[in-house]
C-alpha cells in the first residue's frame, strides 16, 4: 500500500532543502533565543531570521515580532504569510501552549515537542510521577494543591526542603528551607500569591548537572553534559534560581554515570512516550544530582536548553542547527545522524544579575574580548542606545576555548569590565578545587 503522507513529507523535503535561501522564526525573549538568534543569523543560506517576540538585543541582528509565546495561532499566520522555513519554539509557553501540534496540522515545519510529551517537563508533578513509574532514581516528594495539606507535610519532613512551584517561573518559585519555620513562611507566600500546586522534595547534596540529548522521538543523541550552578551564592549559598552559570562538558559526569542515564533514564522516558503515541521532538534535558556514594538522583527535565547554558551548549555543537532541527522535524534524524560532531573545546559561562535594582546602564559592553559571547535576558536601551537593567538576571557571558581553566579564566577577565549597580554573580564557577 502506497503511504501518500510519506511521499508527500520527501517531496516536501526535497523542495525545503532545494531553497537557496531560509527563513527561520524563533519564539521566546530570553537569553537561550537570543544564543539561538545569533547563531542561525550568521548562516549564509539563512535570508531572515524573525523571532517572537524576542528583546531589544536580538532587534539588533534580526527581525522582533510583536507576537507572544502563547499566542500561536497568531505565530502560524504569520510563519504563512512570509513563508518562514523552519521555526523553532523554545520558549516553555510556547510548547505548552502546543504550538508544535498547531503548526503540524497545518504542515508548517516545527521544531519543539508537543504540550502532551513536554507535560513531564513542564510539569514538575508530572515528571516526578513518571520517574515514579519509570524507576527512575529522585528524591522523595509530594504534591500538594491546599495549603494545610502540604502543611502537614513539612511538619513531618526531614531537612533541608525543598519547596517549589510546579512550573518554572523567572520569579521566587522555589527555595531551599533549613527549617520548618522557614518552610511554613515561603509554603504560606506561594499560596497567598495564588499558587495552584506545590511540589515538594528532599534536598540531595551533591554536585548538580544537566544532560541534554536531541531526538525526533524515537531515536536520540547526546549533546553535552552541563555542570548546573543554581544558587545565587558561591558556595551554593543564597537563594536558589533557575541558573546562575555552568561549564561544559561536566568532567565531574562519569562516562559510567553517562551510560547509566542513557539506558536507565532517557531511554526509558523516549520510549514511554513513543508507546503512548505522543513521542518527544526536540531537545530534552535531565537535570540531576551525583550523589556522595557515587551515584545519581534525577531532579526534573527540561524542555530546551536553559538561559544560563545555551551559548555553551551551541558552542560545542559542530553541527548546521538549521540541518539537525529540520532533520528532526522531517524524520530523517536516525538516517541522517548516528553521531553528533562535538567540539573537544569546554565552554563556562556566568550569569550576571542586579537583583532588584532596575534602569542601571550596562557599561563596557563595547570593551569585551570578541571571543565573548554575550546574551541578553530582559534588559532593554535608553535613547541613547545603552543597556539597562532590568531586575534580575541581566546577561549571561560564555567563552569556549581549548581547556576549561583557560576558558574561565578569560571569562572572569571579561566579567571584570562590565559595571552595572547591584551586579552579582558567581566567583566560583569552574573551580577544581569543588
């Protein structure tokens, strides 16, 4: 029996390669689309690169379109109307908003998961319940949606623990408590501020990491181990955020421990998915923990690369993104693709925040090593075309060389120059003396 949608899909991809040159549209704002935006936009064969709705750095080498995230039926009309050739949504709004099974239907050319395969990253609750069910080693935890359930909780829990909402956020959504009083106090702020679910763990010390993998759902790749600094203070003291820098590849990750989160934890999740008729697209990232017996715990996953690893990440990737994505959205990747060109060079990068200190001047940009490669979160430009601060995690800054103490130190060089008020960021990354 002739299948039509096959022959279509090749002609389809025949044509889509044949182009001589490609539009690509990004959705999201942050630093990871702004890495993203830089790269795709110094391809040659790429004629326009749009983004949705990006910030005020990415408007400087692309074209910003005033549409949001969750908006994607506005984003399909317009990926229509100026014949955009690959879109790639890593935004989480976006893919929970399921703009990849919109632009699907409509035989536009996606690269990004579904809502219903990205729901266990998405969802903390739901990636924990289906570690649960996978086997899959994490810390004990609890979900809670009323307050004095979850109450009753931590006055019954060890600590430290661990309280977060149940879908990230840039905001104070998770914090490390020490003490049930502590805990009472941030469980109690969550709710009062309209938390609709509550996700509640033990701590496990250890060493922090993020491994990313690529796949069309069915057959996937590694790309890179990341260490993952989270916590605002050296040390892993202050507060606990989405990310306050990395270095990859993580030596600290074991080609054993590799092998063992290939075949007892991703493999399982891509399979689970793929039976369930709902297989993963895009890029997938397991966040976890080694452990002081040597071995690992799995924390949550992750439905792109993360703001604080991207450029690293990209760095290290010897590969046409634009021919890897769309080889995954096609379903040529296994045919295309039994290994991935990974550079031997090591990338470290560093987050730099005001806290809450807002409309200060981002000085020495222009000064900065060209080897440095800057991202923007949020920051936006005055009249006179300088950065501000905006609160928060500013930018991130990521150099790649041939080894990681060489990185690192360059990196700090380059920090050293940018001045901004209530600049913070960590001086610890990349130590080997961790």
């Amino acid at each position: 029996m002739i299948n039509h949608l096959e022959i279509i899909m090749k002609i389809d991809y025949n044509h889509f390669m044949q182009a001589e040159k490609k539009k690509i549209l990004i959705v999201g704002s942050s630093a990871k689309e702004h890495a993203l935006c830089k790269v795709f936009s110094e391809y040659d064969f790429i004629e326009k690169v749009y983004v949705a709705p990006g910030n005020f750095a990415t408007g400087e080498f692309c074209e910003n379109v005033d549409i949001r995230p969750d908006s994607v039926s506005e984003l399909l009309e317009f990926a229509m109307e100026n014949a955009v050739d690959l879109t790639i949504a890593s935004d989480e709004l976006a893919i929970k908003s399921d703009i990849a099974t919109l632009f699907q239907q409509n035989g536009q050319l996606i690269f990004a998961p579904s809502a219903q395969s990205a729901s266990a990253a998405i969802s903390k609750s739901v990636g924990k319940k289906l570690f649960y069910k996978l086997h899959i080693p994490t810390p004990r935890f609890g979900i809670f949606e009323k307050q004095q359930l979850a109450m009753d909780y931590i006055k019954k829990s060890d600590y430290p623990l661990v309280i977060r909402l149940d879908e990230s956020s840039e905001s104070a959504d998770r914090q490390v408590c020490n003490t049930i009083q502590t805990a009472s106090v941030f469980l109690e702020d969550l709710f009062v501020s309209g938390a609709k679910k509550v996700l509640l763990e033990d701590f496990v010390s250890g060493h922090e990491f993020i491994y990313y993998f690529i796949t069309d759902g069915y057959h996937f790749l590694p790309l890179t181990s990341c260490a993952n600094y989270k916590f605002m203070s050296d040390g892993n003291g202050g507060i606990l955020t989405p990310g306050m820098g990395t270095f990859c590849p993580d030596y600290k990750l074991s080609y054993e421990i590799q092998d063992r989160i290939i075949s007892e934890v991703v493999a399982p999740i891509i399979e689970s998915l793929a039976r369930r008729e709902i297989p993963y697209l895009g890029i997938l990232g397991v966040e976890g923990v080694l452990t002081n017996d040597g071995n690992y715990s799995i924390l949550e996953l992750k439905s792109f690369l993360s703001n604080h690893d991207c450029q690293a990440v990209l760095n290290l990737l010897n590969e046409n993104l634009y021919t890897l994505f769309s080889a995954c959205a096609i379903g040529s990747f296994a045919d295309d693709y039994e290994t991935l060109n990974i550079s031997d060079y090591s990338s470290v990068s560093c987050v730099l925040s005001s806290g809450k200190v807002k409309d200060s001047v981002i000085e020495g940009l222009d000064l900065l090593d060209d080897s440095i490669d800057v991202n923007h979160f949020s920051t936006k430009r005055n009249e006179y075309f300088e950065y501000l601060t905006t609160g928060g995690r500013s930018v991130v800054l990521t150099k790649t060389s041939s080894t990681l103490t060489r990185a690192r130190e360059l990196l700090y060089e380059n920090i050293d120059v940018i001045k901004f008020s209530g600049k913070k960021y960590r001086k610890d990354i990349c130590k080997f003396s961790d």
